[in-house]
C-alpha cells in the first residue's frame, strides 16, 4: 500500500520529473536540516517495479547526479532500457528450453547411453 | 656428516647432497624450474640461487652445489632476491603474456613466481621470440613459445621414461627442445611430461581448454587400468571426471602414472549403461530395476544350484565380488570365477599370485628373470621402476618370451616353456647368474600362466625360485605380475570355484552344452558371447561392451571413479578407490545392486551397508583391514611338478594393444586415436592434405 507515500507527496513532496513508464519523481520541497539532503522517490505508475526506473532516473534518485539526466542528450550506442520481463510472456528462456526446442549444446557431464542397436 | 647452517637453522646432512635438499629437510622452500627430485640435476634455469660462505662473492646455483662442513647458506639475504629477480626478468623477457589464454593458468610454477619474484613492470621493449611448436603425438599439447628451457621433459624422456626422442637444439636465444623429427613420443609414460612442464609448454592435448583448476574437485583414488594400483588423483567438474593426475607414492607409483590411466577417462562418457535391460522376444528392451530383478528371479527360481555360475572380470572391485560370492554361495552354487582368462594360480596359497618382492623392492634386486611379460605394457610404471634400477647399474637381466623392447638392456634366453625348464634344471648359464644374486627375481606375467600348462609353468617358476636361493627370511623373488585390477583382489576375497564348483573355462564348456542354464557376468568382457550357448546371461557392468550384447538381463553398475571400492594391486597391497562423480541415470554402486536382488531372490544378504559389508571381508581375508600395507605372504608349495615339455609353444603376450584393454578404454576416443598413432604406425603429423 503507498497510501502513506501518497500523504507524504501530498503534504511534502515536490514533483522533478517524469519518465518515458510514467513514473512520477520527487523531492521534498523544503529544504532540509544543515547536514542532510532532500529526499527523493518514486510514485510508480502502476506495479511497483524497481527496475522500471530508467538509468538516468536511477542515478538522480541514488544521489549519484543533482539533477536528473536529461534524456535527450542520449548518445545513439545506448540502448533503451528494458525493465526485468521475468513472469510475463517476455522473459527470457535459455535455448536448451523445453520452450525452444529443448535442444542445448554440449556441456559438462553429458554422456552417450548405450543402447543395445549401437 | 657435514654440518651447515641454512637461514639460521643449523642441520646435519648426509654427504653428498645439495643445498636445496638440505633446506627442503629443514623446511625452507628454494624456488626452481630445473630441478625435479626424481631426475638428474642440470642446474639450468638459475633459480635457485642463494649467497653462500665462504665461498666467491656471488650467488651459487643451490641445485647443483653440494653441501660442505661449515656452510653458511642464505635463502632470502638481498644478493639472493635480486639475483631471482634478475633471473626472472630475463626468463619473462622471451615468455608470452598469454596466461588467461594458457592452460597452465593457475597451476603455472612461472605463474607462481613471478608473483613472488617478477618485477611490476617490463623493462623490455623489444620483439618477443617465438618458436615454432612441435608434434609431440595425440596426448601432448605444445606451445613452444612459451617454454623456459628447464629441460626436465628432456631428462624424464632420457632416464624415466628410457626413448631418448627428445633433445634441444641451438644455443642461448636460438635454443629450442625439440624431438627433432615430427614424430609422435613413442612412450606409454609421455603424458607425464606435461605435470613435469613448469609452464605451459606442454599441455594435456584432449584437456585442452576445458577447465580451469580451482573448478574442479579434487578425488583420491586408485587407477584400474592395470594391476600396479597407480595412486591418482580424480579431477571432476560437476558429473563429468575431467583428467587424471598421478599421486605421489613412493612405494607403488612414484609420481608417474601411465597414457592409459591419464587419458582412457574419456571413455567413461561414450556407451554407458544408464538403465536396467531385459531381453523380451530375442530383443533388449529397457526396463525398471524391478522388472529386471523379477526377471532374474523368475529363471532363478527353482533352478539348482549347479546349473548357475559366475565371472568376476578384470575391472570388478572387491566389495561387489565379496558380495556376490555370498550370493552364489546362498544360491547353492560353488562356479565362480575371477579369471575370465584362465590364469593357473593356486588361490590356496598367497604367495603364488603375488608380486611377492612388491614394487618398491625391485630397486634392491640385482638379478631379474622375466617369463612370458612385457612388463612396458602390462605395467608401464613398474617398467620404469626396472629401467630405474637397471641405470643404477649391476642389474642382469634376462627374458623369456617374445623380444620386444622394455627400454633397457635385456638378454633374450629363448621363447618358450623349454628354456625355462632348462634354468630349472640348471642347464642355462642364467642360472648361475640367479644362483649368484644376492636377491634374485623372477617375474613370471599372465602369458605364461593363461595356458593349458600355467600350472607346470607356476611350479617350474616356483622351483627355480627355490634353486637359485631366490626366497628367503626377508626376500621373496617369486613374482606374478598380473594385467587386472580386480584379479588379486578377487583372489584374496576368494572369488575362486569352490568344492565340485568350475573354473571359467568348465563355465563356458558348461554353458555351450547346457549343463549351466544361468551366467552371472560380472564385470566380465573377454567372454565371447557365442561361447555361452543358450544359458541365460545376466551382466553387471557400467559399458555397453562385449559382455552387454550378450546379456539377457543388465544390470547397469558403476564404473571406479563412480563407487566407492577396494582394489588390491598385484603386490597385494590393499586400496581405497573414492567416488569422485555419481553413475549416471539408473546406474548404481555394484555391491548396492547384489544386495537388493538378495532380498528379491530371497536369499537376503546379511548387510546394509558399506561398512558392514568390509567389517565382512575383513573377517574372511584378514588382509582387507590393513589399507596400503603390504602383508607378506607364506611361502609354500604350489604348482605342478610335472616338467615341461621341450616342443611346447612359446609364449604368447596377454595384451595386444595397450591403449584397449578393457571396456572403457575401448569406448575411448582417445585411446582409439592412440590405437591408430602408436599402434598401427601413423606416428607422423598430419599435415592437413592427408586423407
């Protein structure tokens, strides 16, 4: 339940920013005690997911950069973010996967079995 | 004795020896490349130097300097670390940096020392030498580039291994080992160069690149390929053995091991017998255990004793054949045998089927007489304990059989039983020689005793031992040198036909006319299936082999790096093989598979596990509780006195082809391309146009 996290944004929070998942950033909008720093979260649209944060939203909500990284500076080898697919139909399955085929390569303790034609 | 002082510790040592043995005896660790204590010094790669006084004001090469009375030797002082230092630099000046890429990587001496000793940065700016890498046969890999000249594959193929093939040529920089030829190492103990190769010059080709050692797991076991026991140790990574590597017992193997044993692993991945079958209208057809144990039961039931035998073969571990020699007895049945090639020994007495001198003991005979043995292929590193004794010299010995090459000097008497007849009658000059010696040996090997006549042969060989002196209070010259792992142990646990029982060949007649209706194969290969008529053949092994195609029901085991087990060698010394990975699918530790088919057969074996089935051994052959120790046998009478006759046909060698002995060997792809290097002659490198 964010229902607190909700109060909280309602009655401290200040929106930053938005990202391409809808994601909706904020920070407190007072500013903080001598030797501490703003808080910053996440109301997620939808299911909360952590690894549907973007990279550029990651690093500002870690603290890493003091304003988020503005995502048209983004160079043409990035490549999009892709959230953990894990549970849905995307996920990823190994090629030795039932799945797909269940045929895999050669590997460590594979054996031939006789069998009585051979 | 010289007194010396080495680091500070003063210690007393034999003259004669070096000052990196002397520190070894106190505990002080000299760096080297070059020496290796089981062959000769050559002082070569600088190393080990360390500052000595008196003496000039420089390093001394530890290896090769002997020690005085009155030494002071430093191992750590500044002039000897930067003398290794210096040392170091020079040897990584032409060594590649291709480590991650190198199969030495992590088991490397240079690796090793050079993190102790190499400098953080190179000096050197110039082009690195490289060196063209040399054919050395399917077993060893080369990468010449990276060899540091310490010569010790050079010396092991020198002194140990007794085929001078390998050599170096060129001096300083332009020095390069070589076999000169592009030939194949003609040697059945060539794979032992790579574990000598301080860096990764000479690699385990069929390894090559397929694991790292901090990934596998280390298992200490017992080799079965032959009847010496080699100490090894089991290298696995998950469910697959992925090499063998030789352990260190000075009594047995010393640190070498033979191709067989290191490399025939392979095969335990190729026709392996995963599940139980059971033949249904003249066609196998896989089964549950159950159906295959009803099965068994079902012909069993009824059947007198009489009609049922069994054949422990050559790969057969203790545990399973003690377990089935109960079985047969609960059945009624007194047919069992352990020698599928029929060898006359007289189980009765000890020392009949022993190497009674033990291998160790080869070093002090001084006479050797050889019948009907090629010890080079029936135990590979007991022949290179002989060659080592015959280069110390003083060591005569003679060969009855067929003449082939042992790699040291041998007097070829004649062929066959009437030379031997006449050492025993003491017409030969060689007996003298034996009469002479102050410990005379006589080995006698499984070609001599497989025949219609091994029991004149084990009673002539048993004579002679007596006529030369040859047995006495605190030696014993009369040697069997066995070719199976599981034969003495099978012997010892008596695995042997008892009161109105047959022996293998009474089996087979027996089973061809249909007086045996049931054969228990155990283990057993060498049966030509034809041979067994219509009796009803169950077969207990881990390859899909001679035996399996035969078979009416199988019973799929474990083969020795699988099962926890005992073996005992041909000198009867008993050891403990380890279960270093699980038998695939179905299959199961042996003794396990007898014990439930008991309960079945209703014929319930009284033991439930491992422990109480040894507590049981121990109490029928008292040997099996002393784990790696010799237990000297009694000396008796055995054999037939009855001459041997002088048109006798001389003797034939047991093995054909030392690279396929047994199933696994034959399943091994390596062994096959061996077969085809070593064996049928195709010794050269291919060049890429051939076939």
């Amino acid at each position: 339940m964010i229902t607190g996290t909700l109060f909280t944004t309602w009655l401290k929070g200040e929106f930053v920013g938005k990202d391409q998942y809808g994601n909706r950033y904020f920070q407190e909008r007072k500013q903080p005690k001598p030797g501490r720093r703003r808080k910053r979260w996440v109301l997620y649209n939808g299911k909360i997911e952590a690894s549907k944060i973007p990279p550029e939203w990651h690093a500002w909500l870690h603290y890493t950069t003091a304003e988020p990284i503005k995502v048209d500076e983004k160079k043409p080898w990035m490549k999009e973010h892709l959230p953990n697919l894990s549970g849905t139909v995307n996920a990823y399955v190994p090629s030795g996967d039932d799945r797909r085929g269940g045929k895999r390569d050669k590997g460590t303790g594979d054996y031939e079995a006789w069998t009585p034609g051979s | 004795m010289p007194k010396l002082t080495i680091d500070g510790i003063e210690v007393e040592v034999e003259p004669g020896t070096t000052i990196l043995q002397a520190a070894e005896q106190v505990g002080v660790e000299i760096p080297r490349f070059c020496y290796h204590e089981r062959l000769s010094i050559a002082g070569n790669c600088r190393m080990c130097l360390v500052e000595v006084q008196p003496g000039p004001p420089k390093p001394a090469a530890s290896c090769a300097m002997p020690v005085a009375d009155g030494m002071t030797v430093k191992t750590n002082s500044p002039m000897a670390m930067k003398a290794r230092k210096g040392v170091m630099e020079f040897l990584l000046i032409n060594h590649p940096l291709d480590c991650p890429i190198c199969d030495q990587g992590g088991e490397c001496d240079l690796q090793d020392q050079a993190m102790a000793y190499g400098a953080d940065t190179s000096r050197y700016a110039e082009a690195k030498r490289a060196v063209k890498d040399k054919y050395l046969g399917p077993l060893v890999a080369t990468q010449m580039t990276r060899c540091i000249h310490c010569t010790r594959c050079i010396r092991f193929a020198q002194e140990v291994a007794g085929v001078p093939e390998l050599g170096a040529t060129g001096r300083g920089e332009h020095m390069e080992v070589t076999n000169y030829v592009e030939k194949a190492l003609h040697s059945e103990l060539s794979g032992n160069v790579v574990d000598l190769c301080p860096v990764g010059a000479l690699t385990n080709k069929p390894y090559a690149f397929n694991a790292r050692p901090w990934e596998l797991k280390k298992t200490e076991s017992v080799d079965v390929f032959d009847a010496v026991g080699s100490n090894i140790r089991v290298d696995s990574r998950g469910p697959q053995v992925m090499r063998v590597l030789p352990r260190v017992n000075d009594d047995v193997n010393e640190e070498w091991i033979s191709d067989k044993t290191r490399q025939a692993v392979d095969g335990l991945l190729r026709q392996r017998l995963d599940r139980p079958y059971v033949r249904k209208d003249g066609k196998l057809k896989p089964a549950t255990w159950k159906e295959a144990f009803e099965a068994i039961a079902a012909k069993l039931n009824g059947l007198s004793g009489d009609k049922i035998a069994a054949i422990a073969g050559d790969l057969a571990d203790v545990e399973s054949m003690a377990a089935l020699k109960d079985l047969m007895t609960g059945l009624g049945s007194t047919s069992i045998d352990c020698r599928q090639d029929g060898m006359k020994v007289d189980p009765a007495v000890r020392a009949s089927y022993l190497f009674n001198s033990t291998v160790a003991g080869i070093e002090e005979a001084d006479a050797l007489l050889i019948v009907g043995a090629n010890p080079r292929w029936e135990a590979a590193v007991m022949n290179a304990r002989i060659r080592k004794r015959y280069l110390m010299g003083g060591l005569k010995i003679g060969l009855i059989g067929q003449n082939v090459d042992l790699t040291y000097k041998v007097d070829h008497l004649g062929t066959g039983p009437a030379t031997l007849q006449e050492l025993v009658d003491g017409k030969h000059s060689f007996a003298e020689v034996l009469k002479g010696a102050k410990r005379p040996m006589i080995i006698v090997g499984t070609g001599a005793l497989m025949r219609d006549d091994g029991f004149q042969v084990l009673g002539a060989a048993r004579k002679l031992a007596d006529a030369v002196g040859a047995v006495t209070e605190d030696w014993n010259g009369f040697n069997v040198l066995h070719t199976a792992a599981g034969r003495v142990g099978g012997l010892d646990v008596g695995f042997v036909p008892g009161e109105g029982g047959r022996d293998t060949h009474a089996i087979v007649e027996g089973a061809a006319k249909g007086d045996i209706e049931v054969v228990w194969l155990h283990h057993a290969d060498e049966i030509a299936g034809e041979r067994l008529g219509k009796a009803f053949v169950i077969y207990q092994g881990h390859h899909g082999d001679r035996g399996a195609h035969r078979a009416d029901v199988i019973l799929p085991g474990a083969a020795y790096t699988e099962k926890n087990a005992t073996w005992v060698n041909t000198e009867g010394r008993v050891q403990r093989g380890r279960l270093a990975v699980f038998p695939p699918g179905e299959a199961r530790e042996d003794w396990t598979i007898i014990r439930a088919l008991s309960e079945v057969l209703g014929k319930t074996l009284p033991y439930n596990t491992l422990a109480q089935l040894r507590d049981r051994m121990t109490a029928a052959n008292g040997v099996f509780g002393r784990i790696d120790e010799i237990v000297p046998a009694e000396w008796a009478t055995f054999g037939d006195d009855t001459p041997l006759s002088a048109d006798a046909k001389a003797f034939a060698l047991p093995i054909e082809n030392f690279y396929m002995t047994d199933s696994i060997s034959r399943a091994s792809l390596i062994m096959a391309e061996c077969t085809d290097v070593y064996i049928n002659g195709n010794d050269e490198k291919k060049t890429g146009t051939d076939d």
